[in-house]
C-alpha cells in the first residue's frame, strides 16, 4: 500500500493518495492488534519493515518538496496579488 501511496503522489493525484493514507493507517492498527508469531523477527519480515521504511521516507521526501513547491506558489500568488494591488492603486491616484 506504501508503495502505492509513493505512485499517487508522484502523479500528484492527491485525493487516492489521502484515502490510500487512511486505508493504510485503518490497516497499521488491524496490524497492531494481531499477534506476531514471529514474523517482524524473521528475515522476511525484517527485509519487509525495512523496505516499508525506505518507501515511508520517500513519501515524506516528496511531500516535503510538494509542501515546499506549494508555498513558493502561494508567496508568488500573493506578491502578484500585492503588486496588481499597488499599481491598480496607482493609476487611480493618476487620474
């Protein structure tokens, strides 16, 4: 599902990536409240934790950069806004 999340938000589709946040999350506590026989101590289940991690981590990396990517944006919007502001402003002082 980790490695499906990671697809979505590279392809910036943003409302399967939220609900496959929340299919992930439901699925982590049904995880939780099994028993482990074992498995997380295994080398399969090692080898897995470690992969989910790495995926985990770019998951974050990306959205880190679209957060970052989404505020440029929003600074640039509002310096326009700001400037069509001044110089409507201005014109009118001119008239």
């Amino acid at each position: 599902m980790t490695k499906e999340m990671l697809k979505f938000l590279e392809k910036q589709d943003m409302e399967l990536f939220y609900d496959l946040m929340n299919q992930r999350e439901q699925l982590q506590n049904i995880i939780e409240q099994t028993p482990d026989d074992g498995f997380k101590v295994s080398l399969a289940g090692k080898n897995l934790i470690s992969e989910i991690k790495r995926d985990s981590q770019a998951i974050i990396e990306a959205m880190q950069i679209r957060m970052s990517s989404s505020k440029r944006q929003h600074q640039v919007s509002k310096a326009y806004g700001a400037a069509s502001t001044t110089a409507v402003s201005q014109m009118n002082l001119k008239r």
